[in-house]
C-alpha cells in the first residue's frame, strides 16, 4: 500500500511504502547558506515526525547546493545535526535550483 501525506497537485510532500517515507525535497529561509540549512533541516524534522519517523531513521539524504563554495558551512550545520552514528547514505552537488535566492535543498528518504 502506498500512503501519499500532503499531496497537492504537483507532489506529496511524504510518500510511505513498505516501511520507507519519502520526503520531497526541502528548502529554508534566511540570508546564509547556514540559515537557510538549519531552517531546512528543521523542515526535514518535522516531515519525518508526521511520517512516524526521525533523523535515527535517515536512510538517504541528497543534497543540492546553489554553489559549492557553500560546502563547508552547510557541512558545519549538517555535521551538528545529524546524530551520531545515525549519518545516512548522502550525496551533495551542486545544481541551479528553483528560485535564485535558494542556497541549499535537501532530499531525505527514511524508515519508518
């Protein structure tokens, strides 16, 4: 069975099957890559809860940012958050996103 949360017409922003939630991919506000990553990662928190999981659970997380320059700081955010012993399966690049003032988005796929 699949179970589509928050669906719209363009997206679910969770889709759950056989004990897996897909999130869609997040964004955050702020000025600063670290801004908008805390803000992002909050996102994240809290679609995971409404799935019936957490950051424990984190299986996969990719990663998209406007310019890789912004690695580390988005790194020092990530690094903080995620708990240790927990860090999912990740990869990150750099890709034009949806909106200039976008500086980081964040896919996360975990059990649930």
């Amino acid at each position: 069975m699949i179970e589509r949360i928050e669906t719209g017409a363009r997206m679910s922003k969770i889709v759950k099957h056989n004990g897996v939630a897909y999130l869609c991919g997040q964004v955050g506000d702020g000025d600063t890559v670290a801004d908008q990553t805390r803000d992002c990662l909050a996102r994240v928190e809290a679609l995971l809860s409404k799935a019936g999981s957490s950051k424990e659970q984190m299986l996969q997380a990719v990663i998209w940012l406007a310019d890789m320059a912004d690695f580390a700081e988005m790194n020092a955010v990530w690094d903080a958050w995620v708990p240790e012993g927990h860090a999912p399966a990740r990869a990150c690049g750099e890709a034009k996103l949806a909106r200039p003032e976008l500086k980081v988005e964040i896919i996360v796929t975990a059990a649930c």
